[in-house]
C-alpha cells in the first residue's frame, strides 16, 4: 500500500513559534514521518529572525542541501550545504502570510509586511458555503455558569478579539491563496488543517481537488475569549468543521466544546491526545545559578486563558506561610503590562519575576531551577507545557479545566478559581519535600507513555477513515 501524502496547513512551526501550536506540529510531524507519512507542510513566512526557536528546520530529504532560498525564509543562521536527517519524506513549502495572531496591533503596523494583492476571499466563501449546508439552527451556545465562589481578581474583563493583532483576517486571506497556489501543483490524499486561521484555505482547497479534510482542533475561540467570543472566527471554526471529513479534538473537553457550542456530529470526532518529546536525563542546575530560594514558575502566554491573575493572587497567599520563594513568570501576551501593575498592586513585585518570551536552552534553564509548574488555566484545550515540565523532572499544579488533566495522574489539580486551594498545594510541595520527589517521579513514569508516535498511529487512523469514506 503506498503511504498517505499529507497536505499540512499550520501557522507555526520551529522556528516559528508564539506557543503550543509549534511544538505540536513539530512533534506530531516528526512521529507521522517515521511511520513513513509524506507530508507537505505549509507554514507562513517567519518575517524576523527572531523569531527562530531552539529547532532547526530540516531539510526535505538527508541527501537535500536547504538552499540559500528556504534559509532566508525561514530566518536560519544555517550554512547553505548543510544537511540534516532528522525528517526523511517532510517537504517545507513557506508562503508569504503574516499570521502572528498574539501580536498586538501596534506591533504588527512596525513589522508587518502586508503586501497590496487581490484577496482570493476564501474566509468569505467558505463561510457562505458553510451556511447553506448547516443550518445555524443545530448550533447552541450555552452560557458557562461561573463558579460559585470565585476569588475576586482585579483585572479587566476581555473584550471579544481585544488579543488579536493586525489585518488578521487579510492575512488568512492571503494565507489561503498562497495554500491553493501550492494545492495545484502538489500531490497529495488528504488535507490535514491545523487552527482556525488555516480552514479558509483547507476548505478552498478541499472544494477544488474533492480531496478529504481532517480538521485538528487545539484550541476553540471560547477557550482563548471566553464568552465575549470574535463571531466572524467562530463563524470560521465553525465552517472548518462541518466541512471536514473527520475533527480531531486534543481532548474530551475540546470535544465537549465542540459538540455543544459547534453543533459537529459525534460520530465524526476523534479525540486524540497530544505527546511529549523525552528530554533525557536532567541536567544538574550550573553552580553560576545556585539560590537559596525556591522558583514557582508560570510559563506560556500570559492571556486571559492562561490565567495569570489567579497565579498572582495565589503567589500573595504562600508568601504568608513561604518566604523564601520567587514565583517566574515566563512569557509574554496582552495582559503583561497589567499583571506587572497588578504584582506591584498587592506588594509582590520584589517577588515576581516577569522574564518575557523564553526559547531553546532558556526554557530548560528555568525548568532545571523550578521546584513546581504552575498551570492556571481558565480554559485549555489540552496544555503541553506540563508534560514538558514533568519531562524536565518538574512536578506539576494543573487547572482541572484542561485536557492535560484527563491523561495526568500523578499532578496536583485545581480548579482554576480557587485561590485557597492552589495555595495549599503550592505550600504543600515547598514544605515537603518527599511529596515533591514522589510527583516527580511518579510523573516522569508517567509521561513515557504520552508519545508522539502513540499520537502519530491514531492520526493515521484517522486518515485511513476518510480515505475508505464514500
């Protein structure tokens, strides 16, 4: 039987990277190219060289020299002869499209490179389309009741798409256009589509090859806005999704979310579980960063779906019963300026590290410090950064409200609301140390069996139901 050939849509990928999106791509594809999947992957042009991460681009083929051409795309300080094997059949096609959704808007008119051509109007076909095939009738959008007794928190309410940056939906446009320019001359059996800002172009594109959709849903708009969803992406989410032949959801909460507030068939949804990449043994902290206090870290986007208020409010509490600890906030996102503020509102900020983005031998530097990963996610889909925290012998705190919950059983959860509680389990691990060393190990057991290639094998399953569907 030949192998399957992949049309992949994504946004990110090394060295693009802005969070989660990247390292599951990068992981997913690596796994589904040993299992001998060709893919063709087709990502946005990275527009700074910053942006390049710890993981290198690899060429398409051991034998392929990456040409001076793809280098400069994509933002790699690589020579152009060298060659690399980690991927043996993935071929890299950039297009020019500036999908950086988590920048601001003043960020993106400094760097933004929008380039005058004719839109293909894909995001409004596609939806239009949508709408005559499903009836908005089948969709219900139940309010989330809040908990019923929430900590109060000082920080403003979101509005809808207030952390979204730039001509965002230009871009998706130009995205698709560039994807179908590709889509013509490729080979390929199915198109797989990660994100909502990639289903404009899969949807074109499965129209004009009838070739089958898999759509891989990480995160929903009402994870990343909560109720005060941007309707015209909900309204592309949606389309996304009832156009594919099979969703993909990372979790059974994504699911959920998806058969309650996106009206999608049960019978065509998959759920499955992102992975870890094992990071070998840890290395021992340098003697240049020994400290006597303890490091309570936060790492990832510090939006309004990560819950970086809760976080704070919990830091104020353990240092009534904890002096000697610091408590990290790695990342950067809309809510920065306001959780700095906000540290030195409650007369924490002597205690509160703001680092901003962290990558490559940053992002183990400060999991080799850390006593404890924090999560207090309003909302997460599922949440990698956990299993890369247990990976690097780090025990976790966890949101029940993420899909990561469901796979751990050897992490500490909360819900994200309550204050108390997070503080106790925060107190509980820095005074004893025995329960540290115990979700240490217990969770380095634990995360061996949440790989990547158990991802990939369910991923081509998946493929194979679409590929036997009339």
């Amino acid at each position: 039987m030949a192998a399957t050939r992949v049309l992949m849509l994504g946004w990110e990928f090394p060295p693009f990277i802005a969070g989660g999106l990247g390292t599951a791509c990068y992981g997913l594809t690596k796994a589904l190219d040993k299992l001998g999947t060709k893919i063709i992957f087709v990502l946005p042009r990275p527009v700074q060289a910053q942006t390049s991460s710890h993981v290198e681009i690899r060429s398409p083929d051991p034998s392929t020299p990456l040409t001076p051409d793809v280098l400069a795309a994509l933002g790699q300080p690589v020579q152009a002869d060298q060659t690399l094997a980690d991927f043996k059949t993935l071929e890299f096609r950039t297009v020019m499209a500036n999908l950086r959704p988590y920048d601001r808007p003043e960020t993106f008119l400094a760097t933004g490179t929008r380039t005058e051509i004719t839109p293909v109007g894909a995001t409004n076909a596609a939806l239009a389309s949508a709408s005559s095939n499903q009836p908005d009738s089948a969709i219900e959008k139940p309010v989330v009741a809040p908990p019923a007794n929430p900590a109060p928190v000082a920080s403003a309410p979101a509005q809808s798409g207030d952390h979204y940056g730039g001509d965002l939906f230009f871009e998706v446009d130009r995205y698709a256009a560039a994807v179908c320019a590709v889509a013509r001359t490729a080979q390929f059996d199915i198109i797989h589509a990660h994100d909502w800002m990639t289903f404009p172009a899969a949807i074109t594109v499965a129209g004009f090859t009838r070739k089958p959709l898999v759509i891989h849903v990480h995160s929903t708009e009402f994870d990343r806005s909560g109720e005060h969803v941007n309707q015209r992406i909900y309204d592309i989410e949606r389309a996304g999704m009832h156009h594919a032949r099979r969703v993909i959801c990372v979790s059974h909460l994504t699911r959920q979310i998806v058969l309650r507030r996106y009206g999608v068939s049960a019978r065509k949804i998959d759920v499955i579980y992102n992975g870890v990449e094992d990071n070998g043994p840890t290395r021992p902290i340098p003697p240049a960063i020994e400290r006597d206090e303890r490091i309570v870290l936060f790492l990832g986007r510090i939006t309004m779906q990560k819950g970086p208020e809760y976080f704070l409010a919990a830091a104020k509490k353990v240092l009534d019963f904890v002096e000697n600890v610091r408590f990290v906030m790695a990342g950067t996102g809309d809510m920065t300026k306001r959780m700095i503020e906000l540290a030195a509102e409650m007369g924490i900020g002597h205690k509160v590290v703001f680092t901003g983005f962290l990558r490559g031998e940053d992002v183990r530097r400060v999991f080799r410090m850390a006593d404890l990963y924090v999560m207090p996610s309003v909302s997460e889909p599922f949440g990698i950064t956990p299993l890369e925290a247990l990976s690097h012998d780090v025990p976790v705190l966890i949101s029940k409200q993420s899909g990561v919950a469901e796979v751990l059983t050897h992490a500490l959860k909360v819900d994200f609301w309550d204050i108390d509680e997070m503080t106790n389990k925060i107190v509980a691990v820095l005074r004893h140390p025995p329960l540290q060393k115990t979700l240490r190990d217990h969770g380095r057991i634990e995360i061996r069996r949440i790989t990547w290639d158990g991802a990939a094998e369910r991923v081509v399953q998946t493929y194979q139901k679409v590929l036997v569907a009339p």
